[in-house]
C-alpha cells in the first residue's frame, strides 16, 4: 500500500459536485506571448520616453522603485532571509501519481487504464491572441473547461494542467492536457451541447479564419502502461489529478489526489512502476541502483 501525501478534498454537505481543486491558467501569461520581448521593451521605453518629456524626471520615480523592490525582494529570497515565494506548493521530495481504488486507498500500481487528451490551438496572425475569432475560440474553450472541472465526476475529468510552446519569440501555441477516466466519458463530453455548439461555430467561421489553428490528439492508456516521478515539484499533469472516491469511512465522498510517497523500492524505478518484472530490467537497475535511492 502506497502512502498519500496530499489531504482528501471532502464533497460538500449539501449534494452539490466537489470541483476540481486545480489552479487556474493565467491570462497574462497568453498576453504576454503575443509580443516578443524587445516590442516589450521597446513599447515601455516609448511610454517612459513620452512621460519624461511630458511631465519631467519624476516620472523615473514609479519605475525605479518598483524594480529597487523587486530587486530587494528577491535577493532577500536568494540569501535565504525571507522565504522563496517559489517553493510554494511544491511538494520538497520524490513522488508519483497513482490510481486510488474506490475507497481512496492506494493499493496497486497504475491499477485504472486513463485517457489523456490534448487540446491545442494557435493564432497565425500579426495580432495574435488579439486576431479575429481568437477570443471567442478562447472564452468557448474556457466555458467547456469550467463546466468539466466543476462537476469531475459527472465529466469525467482527473486533471487539466495547460501549458504554451516555446519555439517562436512570440505567438506559440496553447496546449491543456486533459486527463479524463474513460473514452466513454470523453465522447458524452464531446457530443454534449456545448461542444456540439461550439463544433458548429467552428464550422461556419473556419473557411475565412485560416489563421486559427486547432487540433487534439487522443491517447487511450490501458492500466499499467502509465507511469510517472515528480522530484520537488508542485502538483503537475497527472500529478494534478484528483479522483472521485466513495466514502463508507467518516471522511465522507470526495477527491483524492494521486500523489504517493515514491521514495520506497517499489516505486524507485520507471520499470517499477510499470510494475515490469524481468531480470534483464532488474540486472541492469541494479548497476545504478544508487541513483535510484540518492534522494
Ligand atoms: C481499497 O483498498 C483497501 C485496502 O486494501 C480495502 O480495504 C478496500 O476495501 C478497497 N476498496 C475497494 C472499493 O475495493
Ligand atoms: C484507506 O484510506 C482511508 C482514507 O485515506 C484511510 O482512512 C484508511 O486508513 C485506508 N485504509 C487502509 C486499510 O489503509
């Protein structure tokens, strides 16, 4: 039996569906993505530039404080003096994501089969995030993503972390993994009137909308062939999925989060985790056996 690490999230009292605890994306970090860096400089040199000859050298005063504070505040952080604000939330040790059973008990490994899906889109465009169409594709994905985490088990969604590709300066792709309990729960999702709406939209704007693009790839992971390590992280992808759980106990129905303790031998290994038992694995594990167990 694998030892959790997190706290079980209970169901509220009143009936209503416990939501998934999960952060929220930020906005800025998509705004921020549609300008390069120096348009960035170069736009805030312009406006400190304007205010200068506008109103005098006061206007240095805002910036150079606001950065002497940064600056100071994350020394402070670096020398160890007042906490890393970075730490927060991150779990300070080895850990992996596991499948509880239906009591919230975790007692075999990567013991369900899972759906991961990955939902993408980017904007082709000078504008960006900005472009025609690009903020009703956004606030249509956003409304699916509410109504799923706000009801998991009727959904069947575990998880949503969301990510951005870095390989342009500027205006990359957005991607949210989805990790969801079946392929059955997926369709309903995707045949719902939501989607269904939203399907339809996409079908009448695409033709004069080349400059959005959109995909998703689907994988159907049968029970076993899942594994995952976390070391000093904070909860993330299927480190971030939460499962429904039936409560015969005192703690009552609710979320239990997959994190498990992976510091014992069982789970040290990727192999291990697969749980894959072969001696040519074993033999060769074992020439790096203490890499495995160094922290
Ligand atoms: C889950 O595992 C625990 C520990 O083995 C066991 O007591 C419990 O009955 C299991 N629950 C279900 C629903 O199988
Ligand atoms: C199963 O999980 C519940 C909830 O975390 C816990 O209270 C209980 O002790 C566990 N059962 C066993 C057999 O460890």
């Amino acid at each position: 039996m694998f030892k959790p690490l997190l706290q079980p999230y209970a169901a509220p009292k009143d009936g209503t569906p416990q939501p998934l605890p999960i952060s929220k994306s930020s906005k800025f970090v998509a705004i921020r993505d549609t300008l390069t860096l120096s348009t960035w400089l170069l736009l805030g040199g312009l406006l400190q530039g304007l205010a200068l000859t506008a109103l005098g050298p006061y206007t240095l005063v805002p910036t150079v404080l606001v950065l002497l504070y940064r600056t100071v505040d994350h020394l402070l952080m670096i020398y160890k003096i007042t906490p890393n604000r970075y730490e927060n939330g991150v779990i300070n040790q080895k850990y992996t994501a596991q499948h509880p059973n239906a009591s919230g008990n975790f007692t075999s490994l990567a013991s369900e089969s899972i759906v991961v899906f990955h939902l993408g889109a980017r904007s082709n465009h000078p504008l960006g995030i900005f472009a025609p169409g690009m903020k009703k594709l956004a606030d249509r994905a956003e409304s699916m993503t509410k109504e799923m985490t706000a009801d998991p088990v009727k959904y069947g969604l575990l998880g949503v972390s969301s990510y951005i590709k870095q390989d342009n300066p500027a205006g990359n792709e957005v991607m949210s993994i989805y990790y969801l309990r079946d392929y059955e729960a997926l369709h309903a999702y995707a045949h719902g009137p939501l989607h269904l709406d939203t399907m339809r939209w996409w079908g009448e704007i695409a033709k004069d909308h080349t400059h959005i693009g959109i995909y998703h790839e689907t994988y159907i992971v049968p029970k076993g062939g899942w594994e995952n390590i976390y070391a000093n992280c904070p909860p993330t992808g299927m480190g971030a999925t939460f499962f429904p759980v039936s409560g015969e106990g005192e703690k009552g129905d609710g979320l239990v989060s997959g994190i498990v303790d992976a510091r014992i031998p069982g789970l040290r290994s990727a192999a291990k985790r697969f749980g894959m038992k072969s001696k040519v694995l074993e033999e060769r594990e074992k020439e790096a056996a203490e890499l495995y167990h160094k922290y």
